[in-house]
C-alpha cells in the first residue's frame, strides 16, 4: 500500500497532532475540527461543522479573523498573528499549571489558504499553537531586563552622587589645605612687611627733610669761597652722583615703594581673611543695602563698561556677615566688569528660594573656558597681567560663602558671559548660636 495516499490524514495525523487546526471557508463556516479543538472548546466536532464559527463563539474577534480570512482568500498568502499581538483567538484553560502565572493559552496563530486543483483559495486553514511556556519565559525575561535596567540607572545615579561627594570632599579638602597654607604665609610676612611700612613712611619724611636741609645749604653756597677745595670737592660730588636728578627721583621712588607695600599688605589681608573669615558682625541684614554699597564702592570700575540691571525680588533679611559679603559681591562685579571688552549687561537677580536666598550676579562677558571654570575658586588662579589681578578674589569669596554655610556656583560659556550664584541660608549657619557675638 501506498503509505502517504492511502493513510487516514485526518485520523492518524491532523487529529493526533498538539496544534488547533481547523477550516473555514469564505463566509466562516467552519468545515473541519480536529481534537485538538475538541478537548479545548468541548465543542464535537458534529455540532461544529456546517456552523458559522461566530454563533458558536459569540467572544471571538470577529472583524478581525473577518479580514484575516478575507486577506488570505485575495492574496492567497500565508497571515500570522504572534502571542505578543494578540495573546489568543481562543479562550483556553492553558494546560501547564506548573509554570503558573497566566490564567489562559498563549497562542500564535497562523492562516494558510487550502487550494483546489485549478490553484482557487477554497477555504483558509487555521493552526493555533500553544506558546504559553515560551510566553511566560518571554514575559519574565522582559520583566528582568527591565528590572536591570532600572537597577543599572540606579547604579549609575548612585555612582554620579558618589563622584560628585568625592570631588567636592576634594575641593574642600583643597580649600582646607590652601587656606593653612595661606594663613602660615600670611602670618610671616604680616610682621616684616608691617615694619617695612611703617619704616618706609617715616623714611619718606626723613629724605623729605634731608632734601629740604639740603636745600637750605644749596642756598648759601654763593656766600662760600669758589675756589676753596671744599667748595671743589662738593662740585665734584654732585656731578658724580647726578645730584639734580637724584633729588627729584628719589620722592618718585619713595611714592613707588610704598606703592609696592600697599599692595603687599592687601595681598596678605585677603589670605588671612580668606582663611580666617571668621571676624565680622554676625545680623540680619538686608542684601539689597548691601549690594547697593557695593555697587556705589564699585561704580568707577563699573560705570565705563556695563550698564546694570537690578532683579530684585522679595527677599528677607539674611543673618550674616555684611561686611564680609559686601567683598564677595565687590569680587563678583569687579570681575564681571573685566570680563567685559567694551561695554555689555550685569544683571543682578535676587530671589527666595524656601529656606534660602539666591542671589545671581550675571555677565555679558567673555565667558570662561573648562579649565578657567574649573579653577575659578582656586587662591592665586588668574588670567589677568601682573599687577591687575592676584586671583585671590573667587577662593576669597569661596571661603566667605563656605562659612556662611551657603553655595557659590558658576556657570559659563565662552564667548557669551558668565553667571555666579550664591546661596545663602535666611537664618545663617545652623552652628550660628556658637557664633562670636
Ligand atoms: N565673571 C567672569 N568672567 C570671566 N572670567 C572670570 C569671571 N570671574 C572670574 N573669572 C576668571 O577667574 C579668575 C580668578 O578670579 P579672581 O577674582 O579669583 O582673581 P582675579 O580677578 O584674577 O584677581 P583678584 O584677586 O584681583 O580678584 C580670573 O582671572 C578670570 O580668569
Ligand atoms: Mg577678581
């Protein structure tokens, strides 16, 4: 016998098989129903075929198996449906309790069409298969991958804090060390260099009044014998050591000098009140008088280059130290103010900000590039010629914010300005009681 023509199909193969397979032609009858759909629906296949598939499954999704079925009798081309789309056609208990979790039969669909001998699409044959393990693994991995996804961004938050923590531990530590460092150097040249000024404004006056002795000599000495060897030898003195051009240089040198001393003095002020900016009334100010003086202070830096643009908001008075963040704003501005070419915009905004105070000291400058931004805070950084800046005015006002327990930001962007925001809590230090009074 002829095994492949003579075998029983339906019996042997279609019914044995663990896949839904059933026909319907083009008005969705149905014309064949194996076990598989027997045992699932409870339907015998007696009371199915010849019947309209939709009156004995009033839940099924009708327009669409409609158009599926439709679509394969025109292009007489296979149609599938995955358990991601449409996770069953059928309603079935799903028989794998074990893997539990799911209440129904996950099921892809496909629909091929059945053609007669001329090649004509005569009905559509539909194979449902249960694909609920696969499914579930699917689903549960979904589900971990996520999980991880999520676990990663965490990490990756939690690792940005840690990274953020370390390199403020650092520039504190930084600021720390630099400030002792300043501090120690401060208090060395402070004793010398407060001798020197003192010696050298009583020096100033002493020359002053050998010059003015010398003088009232130089006017009696046409009253002196020319030809006297003293007188000769006098002469000859002052043509050695440039006498005319001595008295006058020697006042130029003396102003210079002081000059000099002046500005060393100011340079040890600012590291000994960057690292001890302890001193100072501690109250509750108003920032907006201080910002005002300040700007008064500054107006001869300021008024050439920039115009200013006050944004003040309503804002409490701040307990702190005026005087102290009057030289943190005088820093601010004077900055801004050299910052800018020929002439551009300082703004000044002030706003509270629950607990604290925001005060925001904009420029349209010429901006900082990463490594100025970087280092912006630290003592003696500068980008100015010798002589206009020592770059002690950010890591003084650093150190004056730091103390109030406040936060100084900057943001920048070459070419266009620069923004400086300072934080400032309302009520000042949370040590404030062990504050000096
Ligand atoms: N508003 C700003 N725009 C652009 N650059 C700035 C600004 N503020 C500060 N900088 C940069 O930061 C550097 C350090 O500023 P800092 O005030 O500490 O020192 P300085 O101004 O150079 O000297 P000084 O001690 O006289 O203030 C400046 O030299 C400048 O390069
Ligand atoms: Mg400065």
């Amino acid at each position: 016998m002829d095994l492949i023509t003579d075998i029983n199909w339906k019996e042997h193969v279609v019914d044995r098989m663990d896949t839904g397979v059933f026909l319907v032609d083009r008005t969705i009858k149905v014309l064949f129903w194996n076990r598989f759909m027997v045992m699932h629906t409870g339907q015998p296949a007696e009371s199915v075929e010849g019947r309209n598939l939709f009156e004995l499954f009033p839940d099924f999704p009708r327009r669409w198996f409609e158009r599926k079925v439709e679509g394969v009798f025109v292009l007489k081309n296979q149609a599938f449906s995955s358990w991601e789309q449409r996770p069953y056609l059928f309603k079935f208990a799903h028989n794998r309790p074990v893997t539990g979790g799911v209440e129904s039969m996950y099921q892809d669909v496909s629909l091929m069409p059945v053609l007669d001998i001329a090649g004509k699409a005569i009905a559509v044959c539909v194979s449902i298969r249960d694909v609920t393990d696969a499914a579930i693994y699917a689903t549960r991995m979904k589900e971990t991958m996520e999980t991880l996804e999520q676990e990663k961004n965490e990490q990756r938050i939690l690792i940005k804090k840690l990274e953020e923590a370390q390199s403020q531990l650092l520039q504190s530590e930084k600021m720390a060390a630099i400030g002792q460092l300043a501090a120690g150097v401060a208090h060395e040249i402070n004793n010398p260099i407060g001798f020197i000024k003192s010696n050298m404004t009583s020096l100033q006056k002493y020359t002053a009044s050998l010059v003015q002795l010398l003088e009232a000599y130089i006017k009696i000495e046409d009253q002196l014998d020319q030809n006297s060897s003293e007188m000769q030898t006098i002469a000859n003195t002052k043509d050695q050591i440039d006498f005319e051009y001595l008295v006058e240089d020697i006042g130029d040198l003396m102003t210079e000098s002081m000059d000099g001393v002046n500005r060393v003095s100011k340079i040890v002020k600012d590291l000994k009140d960057f690292s001890h900016v302890d001193q100072g009334d501690w109250k509750y100010e108003d920032l907006h008088r201080c910002i005002d003086s300040t700007l008064n202070v500054a107006w001869n830096e300021l008024k050439y280059k920039a115009e200013i643009k006050k944004q003040y908001g309503e804002v409490p008075q701040v307990f702190c130290m005026g005087s102290q963040l009057n030289q943190v704003f005088l820093n601010l501005l004077v900055n801004a103010a050299h910052a800018i070419e020929n002439r551009g915009i300082i703004t000044i905004t002030t706003a509270q900000k629950g607990e604290k105070v925001l005060i925001t000291v904009a420029d349209t400058g010429s901006g900082m590039n990463q490594e100025q931004l970087r280092r912006v805070f630290e003592p003696f950084f500068t980008t100015k010629p010798v002589g206009k800046g020592t770059g002690l005015g950010m890591s003084l006002s650093y150190g004056i914010i730091d103390k109030h327990e406040g936060k100084i930001e900057v943001e920048s962007q070459e070419g266009e300005g620069t923004t400086f925001n300072i934080w400032l809590p309302i009520e000042g230090p949370a040590t404030r009681d062990a504050l000096p009074a």
